[in-house]
C-alpha cells in the first residue's frame, strides 16, 4: 500500500478526482505503474493521475498531424453537417490547433471568416501562425488564453483536445461564455464505452494485470480523461449547453499498430461497433441551452433537432 492519504492531498485535477463531477472521489481501478487509472461511479468517465505522477508522456505530434487526408475528410464532414456556408459562420476559435491546418482548410472555406487559435506547443503554434497569416493564434494552456480571444465566436471547434486538458468541464464553461447565441461547439474525443477501452480493461483485469498492453494503449498516459457518454451529457448540462448532434466514428486502420492479423480483426470490430451506433471516437455539437427554451426556431434548429439520439 502507498501513501494514498499524500496522493489524494495533491490531487486536484485528474486521477482520483472525477474530471467531470469534480467533487466525486473515483476509485482506482487499474494500476499501469507509472500511472493508474480510475472510474467514476456517478458518471462513468475515467480519469488518469499521469499528470500528477509526472509518468511518461508518450504524444508524438509527428504521427499525429500526418494523417492529413483522413483529418481532411472529418474537416469536411463537420463543415457539411453543419452547414457552415449557410449559416453564416462568421468567426471560428479553433482550441489546440496544432500546426494550424484545420484553420487553413477553414481560411479556405470561409474567405471571410475570423479566425483565431490556440495552440500550447510554441513550434506547432508558430507553424500555425506560419500558415494562416490572418488568424491570430495564441501560445498557452486553452483555459489561460481564453481571455485573449475575441469572442463571441460562431464555431468553436476542439479536435483530439479534450482528452488531453487536465479541467475539461471548467474549460467548456469557459467556452460556452464565448460562444455567441446562435453559435456551436464542436468537440471530438475519445468515447470509453466503446469496445476498444472495454476489452483492454477487460484483459488488464481478466489476467490479473499480466495483460497491460491494451489496456495502456487505449488509456495513453498523454489522455488525462476518458469520456463516457453520460458524462459528456453532464458535462453539456452544467455549461448551459445543449447537445445538438452526436455521432461516431471508429479508429483509422492507419493508426492501429500490432500484427496486421490484430489490425484487421480490430478494424473488423470497430465496424461492427460503427454500425450499432458506438465508436472509439465521439463528436458532439453543443449549443448554448437557452435557444431553444426560448422557442427559436432557426433553420439551423430545425435541423438537428432531433439527431442527438437521446
Ligand atoms: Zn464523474
């Protein structure tokens, strides 16, 4: 037994603390080494303590940012949900940037579109900056710059970020204070009840925790917070945001490592699980609550209301 009573002192983000309903103790439900992961009994997301534990960060900006055809594809595809054309998209705030390329592509899409980023690796924000001569990027934490941004904004997109900030219900607080009215957030983030962080923890406890390799690699010390889909609602819910659209999609064949027997069964897995409507991955489209309690009736209501599922 450590010294859990220290530990539990110095938590204040992450691990045994819930990310979402922060007063709620998690309890700890599998120990990797350098850092351990654990569970929410009221919302079930998870959480790990890797931040607090200094464990070893494992992000790799490089194979990241490579895939940028398939990145391209989901660019589109939220543009065409959303309709951003006809809508009016005015102002985009684009939270963990990265290298700037979904701002290009929105630059290119929406000629008159504000643009601004925010990006916490200097080099990365610098490339962004490099390559949208007309947006203005900030360098920081996402919740540290926020004030330095000139909202409202119609769009604020997050893309692979949510998992990796150590508040994230504080920083969509934040956000939907500087969404305007009629705007949206889109968020993508990796989904726990899906059946890849499911089997991975299965294996971890079904062998006594000789099996750790899944259950790692699905809970990746970079990723502080797992959501599960109830949690995401909570979430929505205490930022004044109503979940508008929520959809799946699974991991890219591209990103998936073993042998190309483990490859191809898991791509066969996570297709299934596309098809009955879950995935490794979530995107959700938020709006600020009061619109619709205030009985607008907007083109864009109209369209998805609806789609969120339950
Ligand atoms: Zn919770």
């Amino acid at each position: 037994m450590e010294n859990v009573e220290v530990l539990e002192d110095l938590v204040t983000e992450g691990g045994s603390t819930c990310p979402v309903c922060r007063h709620r103790p998690a309890a700890m439900r599998i120990d990797l080494g350098d850092y351990r992961l654990f569970e929410c009994p009221g919302c079930g997301c998870w959480s790990s303590d890797a931040l607090i534990r200094s464990a070893t960060v494992s992000f790799e900006p490089v194979s990241y940012f490579a895939n940028t055809d398939a990145d391209r594809t989901r660019w589109e595809g939220l543009a065409n949900r959303i309709d951003t054309a006809d809508t009016g998209v005015g102002s985009v705030l684009d939270v963990g940037c990265g290298n700037g390329a979904y701002l290009e592509f929105v630059g290119q899409r929406l000629p008159n579109a504000r643009r601004e980023g925010i990006e916490l690796d200097p080099d990365r924000a610098a490339e962004a900056a490099a390559r949208n001569p007309d947006a203005r990027i900030h360098v920081g934490d996402a919740r540290a710059c926020l004030p330095q941004a000139e909202g409202p904004f119609d769009l604020i997109t997050l893309w692979d970020v949510f998992e990796h900030v150590p508040a994230p219900a504080q920083l969509l607080v934040d956000l939907a204070a500087l969404v305007a009215p009629a705007g949206r957030i889109y968020i993508q983030t990796i989904h726990e009840d899906s059946l890849v962080p499911r089997l991975g923890k299965l294996a971890f406890r079904g062998s006594g925790g000789r099996v750790s390799y899944p259950a790692r690699r699905s809970h990746e010390p970079h990723h502080l917070a797992f959501f599960s889909r109830r949690g995401l609602r909570l979430m929505a819910d205490r930022a004044g945001l109503d979940i508008s659209d929520l959809w799946f999609d699974r991991l890219d064949r591209e990103r998936m490592d073993g042998s190309p027997l483990v490859v191809a069964a898991t791509s066969a897995l996570l297709m299934l699980e596309n098809l009955l409507g879950n995935g490794l991955f979530v995107n959700l489209i938020l709006e600020p609550a009061e619109l619709r309690e205030s009985g607008d009736s907007s083109p864009r209501n109209d369209r998805t209301r609806g789609r969120a599922g339950d």
